[in-house]
C-alpha cells in the first residue's frame, strides 16, 4: 500500500499474491477498523489523503475507476463527454462521473459522489487505455457536424507526436466517418 502512495485506491484482488481472498479481507477489515485506510465504496479502499484544514479529501474518481478495473479485469476510458473536455474540445464539464467499460455496468457509490460504468462494444473499447481511445470517444461526442477545422488545430497542438502517429495505427479502429478528420489532426507539420 505505501508504494501505490497516499490516496491510492485498491481492492482485495491487488493484494491476492499475499494470502488467500479471506484472510486479505481480515486484514483490511482490521486496518479499515483501526483508521490506516479508508472504505471507499463496497470492496474498494485507499489510503487517505488528508489536507490540514479540509481534513481527509476524496479520492480521484480515475483512482476509483482504475481499482474497480483490476478487480474485476475489465478496461475503462472516460465517456464521451468527459474525453472532449479533458482534450480541450468543449468548455462544458460533465455533471455526471461516467466511464465507458468493457466490464459489466454498475454504478459506484462513493460518499456523495456517483461514478457510472457503462458498457460499451469490444470494438468501442479496442483502443481504451491509449490516447486514441481518447480522441475516438471525444470525436463520437461532437459529433461529425461540429468537427470543426479549429477542432482538428486544438487536437493537433495537445497530441504529442507519437499520440498523433499512434492514431494512425489505430485508424482502423475508428468509425469512418472520423478517418479524413484524424488524418488530418495525424499529419506531420508542412515545411
């Protein structure tokens, strides 16, 4: 646990190399009831971080997000909505925590927050975890009559050069409509 660091969240699972799914769970009942960790939602805990005037602060939902995939094997990326403004292509923030998955959908609770894992196609989730899988659901966000050439410019500035190639790896695995855009946001710098 002190080498995922402070605010770390993790589940049983991360920990089976250790002992048996049983005894784990003993441990971090016990720990839980001494005040090391902190019970996050039903089979996830952290580290918590603690502020000297806010007290102890929430975890990141992407740490919450990322534990529950280790658990369970699944993958995850953010929704569409939350991929466009992370990558800058819509000033809105999301009101709702929603992450796509390859994994059963469900729903984690964490204190007041809400954290949705919504099931998305093998073929939906085949570049998750990489920038592209990024750009894709961002792109799905916008949709291709908003896709406008300051877009594409915005998308070429924030993507580094090995993100801009991998997208053309990964082309096939973007809907077609999208193919001439990322090409676009792809392309090396004109001399």
């Amino acid at each position: 646990m002190e080498k995922m660091g402070v605010g770390a969240v993790f589940s049983r699972a991360d920990f089976l190399d250790l002992g048996t799914t049983d005894n784990v769970g003993v441990i971090l009942g016990r720990m839980q009831d001494a005040g090391k960790i902190r019970r996050v939602s039903r089979g996830l805990y952290e580290l918590p971080r603690t502020h000297p005037v806010l007290g102890t602060l929430s975890p990141r939902p992407e740490a919450i997000v990322d534990a529950a995939a280790r658990r369970s094997g699944s993958r995850h990326q953010p929704s569409g909505a939350q991929a466009a403004n992370l990558l800058q292509l819509t000033e809105q923030v999301p009101a709702r925590m929603v992450y796509q998955t390859d994994g059963a959908s469900r729903i984690i609770k964490e204190g007041h927050r809400t954290i949705e894992l919504q099931h998305r196609s093998p073929r939906g989730m085949a570049a998750a975890g990489r920038m592209s899988g990024l750009v894709f659901a961002a792109l799905r966000e916008i949709g291709k009559a908003n896709l406008t050439p300051e877009r594409v410019s915005a998308l070429r500035k924030i993507l580094s050069r090995s993100d801009r190639r991998r997208l053309i790896k990964d082309l096939r695995l973007a809907p077609a409509w999208m193919h001439p855009h990322l090409r676009r946001v792809a392309r090396e710098e004109e001399s």
